[in-house]
C-alpha cells in the first residue's frame, strides 16, 4: 500500500513538470495574439500554431482594404507619427502563409497569399497619422477601431468596438457591436447580435433578427429599425424613428420626437416624446405622448395624451387626455380621463364598454358610462340627433363640445 503511494506521488510530480515546461515553452509572441475585449480573453481556437510578423510603413494611402482570419484587427490614429504603421501577424500550423500588398491610386490592398486548407489566424494592427477609409473582412476575431473616415464591414462571429468615425456600413453575424462617436450616418444589417448604439450625429439604420439586444443613445438624424425577437431600449432620436418589429418582450423609446411602430405581440413603453403612430394587435403600450395614434385589434393602452386618434377592435383603453380625441373602437373597453379638454372628442363606438371623466374649469366632474349601450350622464346640456349624442358643459360663456356617435346600440339618457 505504501509502495502506490510513493508511485502515484512521483507520477504526480512528473506530471506537473512536464506541465510546467510545456507553458514555458510557448513563444512569447503568442502572448500577443491574446485579445482582450469587454473584460473577455480570446485565444486561437487552433492550438500549437507558430507566428510570424511582418512589419512595414506607406505614405499617401486614402484607403485600406484587407482580410483577416480567426484574428485581430486593431485601428487608431496617432498624429505623433508621419507614416501608415502595419503589423501583420500569422500564425500558422504546416506550411506559413504570406501577405501581398498592392497601393493603386492611394489604395492599399493588403491581400493573404495562404496555402491550401490553411490552419491558422491572419491579425492586423494599424496606425495612422489621420482618419482614412477602410473595408474589412473578417472571420471569427475582433475588430477594434479609434479613428476613421468611411469604415465597411463584412463580418461573422466577429465583435467589434468602433469609435470616432465618420461613417460606417456594416454587414455581420453573431458578433457583439459597439459603436460611439460618428459624424454622419450608419447601417448595419446582422443577427444573433447584441448591439450598443451611441452619439450618431447623422441617420441609423439597422436590420436584425433574433438579436441579444440593441440599446441606441443619442441620434441626431432618422432612426429606421427592422427588428424580430430583439429587445429594444431607445434614449433621444432628434429626427423620425421608425420601427418595424415582432414578438419584442421590451420595446423602450424615451426623449424622442416623430415614432412610428409596426409590431405585433409587444410590450412597448414610450416617455416624453412628440407622438406614436402604432400599427399592429396583442401589444401591451403604456405612453406619455403629445399625440399617440393607435390602429390594430387587440391591444392593450395605458399612459396619458395630449390627444389621441384609435381605430380598433378588442382594444382595451385607459388614458388620460388633454385636449382632443377621435376614437373608433367595436367591442373593446374603453376608460378615459378628459381634463380640460379645448377641442372637440368623438367616439364612434359598437358594443363597447366605456366610462369617461371629463372635468371642467371650475374642476367639476361630469361622467359618462356607456356599458352594452345604457348611458348615464349628468351633463348639463344633453342634446341627440339620430344616433349622435352631443353634450355641452361648461360655465361662463365657456363651453366644450363632447361628441357620441353610437350604431347599433339603444342609448338611455339618465338624468342625475
């Protein structure tokens, strides 16, 4: 029994030798290959690769256009510098691939010379004395710019962190992408991504599915989202956004002007905007708009407007309105506060469930509750028409005009 013990202590100990050497062993030049992004280490997913560095320097480039595979590529201005600095970095398991350059009318097109079924990572490195145009693919690494004119992007399973630009077009797949700080415009197609969208002077646009999430901060232009399965968190869109969505658990939109939202099965809150203009059925909504305009079925509305247009059926309503209505609702279930209300409200409603508040400038409180076509109101004037109820209420010469148009319904006036 001693005598396994002693063994299983040596081969131990000759194990963690062995260990031990193999880690010293590796070339310090992997050490580089190792990227950090977002608190996440990469390595190479190719095990036991050799690397090799080519370094050179340009002048006079506009443009760059290369390739990266399973690797880096790192950009960023350095005004210190006269020069374009390039470091290529392979690593590679068999025969070693190369790097082509090409420089034709202020373009450089850095092209890898690899052999076939190449096992190994292409990474770039690049600083320049000022911002230039870049198109870039890459394959299952990073991509990390600080510093650039025009930017295009053909990636997959690649994240990127991209900041100080002036434009970028990006086309990805099941990278995470992280922008801040561009002068103009950007579009991004991609899916399976998490997104983080920041101080975007110029438009954003972008088309995903099935993404983690988007968050988008600061848009001075248009913002023009297609999006399915996405959560979507919005802060302060100075120009129109339009949405086109499905099935969001959470479509969050604050601080912005001009919305329009086309969606279906989703929960929507919207705060301290201009107006909405909602098309579809089965969303939750809850707003504080200037104007909010739904048309659907089936949707349920909670929040407060200054005015408010609705055509729909199976709607369920809560709102509180300031100043004018037009809503059209067939068996749905409709609640509204009117405070003050300056122009004129009018329903045309079809077995509906409905209560209305209305209260005057003298802060009375005249209440309207319609249920299956019975009506009890103590409104001080009360006027019909066919089927159009008319109240007026108000005192001193004051008055508001409140409408109801009611089909297929026997109204009973009460007299409270």
């Amino acid at each position: 029994m001693k005598n396994n013990k002693i063994g299983l202590s040596v081969f131990l100990i000759i194990l963690s030798i062995f260990y031990y050497e193999g880690r010293r062993k590796i070339p310090e030049i992997k050490k580089n290959i190792i990227i950090d992004f977002n608190d996440s280490r990469r390595v190479s997913p190719i095990k036991n690769l050799k690397y090799s560095r080519i370094l050179f320097k340009e002048s006079g480039i506009k443009k760059i256009k290369l390739k990266a595979y399973r690797g880096r590529i790192l950009i960023k201005t350095n005004p210190k510098i006269d020069k374009i600095k390039i470091k290529a970095t392979i690593g590679y398991s068999g025969e070693k691939a190369n790097i082509k350059r090409t420089i034709k009318n202020g373009e450089l097109f850095l092209k890898n010379i690899t052999p076939e079924n190449f096992r190994g990572e292409i990474s770039y490195e690049i600083e320049t004395p000022s911002k230039i145009d870049y198109e870039l693919v890459n394959r299952d690494g990073t991509i990390e710019i600080d510093g650039a004119l025009k930017i295009k992007v053909d990636d997959k399973y690649s994240d990127m962190n991209i900041k100080n630009i002036d434009s970028a077009f990006i086309k990805s797949g099941y990278g995470d992408i992280y922008i801040n700080g561009v002068k103009d415009s950007v579009n991004i197609v991609t899916k399976y991504s998490k997104m983080q969208l920041s101080d975007i002077k110029g438009s954003l646009s972008v088309k995903t599915k099935y993404g983690k999430s988007i968050s988008v901060k600061n848009v001075g232009g248009d913002l023009k989202l297609d999006t399915k399965f996405t959560p979507v968190i919005i802060n302060h869109v100075s120009g129109t956004l339009k949405l086109k969505n499905k099935y969001c658990e959470n479509l969050e939109i604050n601080n912005s002007k001009d919305i329009e939202i086309e969606t279906s099965y989703s929960n929507i809150s919207v705060n301290n905007s201009n107006s909405l203009l909602l098309i579809g059925k089965e969303n939750r909504i809850f707003g504080k708009l200037k104007k909010l305009q739904v048309k659907g079925k089936g949707n349920k509305i909670k929040g407060s407007s200054d005015e408010l247009s609705l055509k729909g059926k199976y709607d369920n309503l809560n709102m509180s309105i300031k100043n004018k209505g037009d809503i059209i609702e067939e068996q749905g279930n409709i609640k509204i506060d009117i405070e003050k209300i300056t122009g004129t409200i009018s329903f045309n409603l079809i077995s509906t469930t409905t209560f209305i508040k209305i209260k005057d400038i003298n802060n009375t409180f005249f209440n309207i509750n319609l249920n299956w076509g019975v009506l009890n109101s103590d409104f001080l004037q009360i006027s019909t028409d066919k089927n159009i109820i008319k109240g007026i209420y108000g005192n001193n010469g004051e008055k508001n005009i409140f409408l109801l148009n009611s089909k297929y319904s026997t109204i009973t006036i009460v007299r409270e």
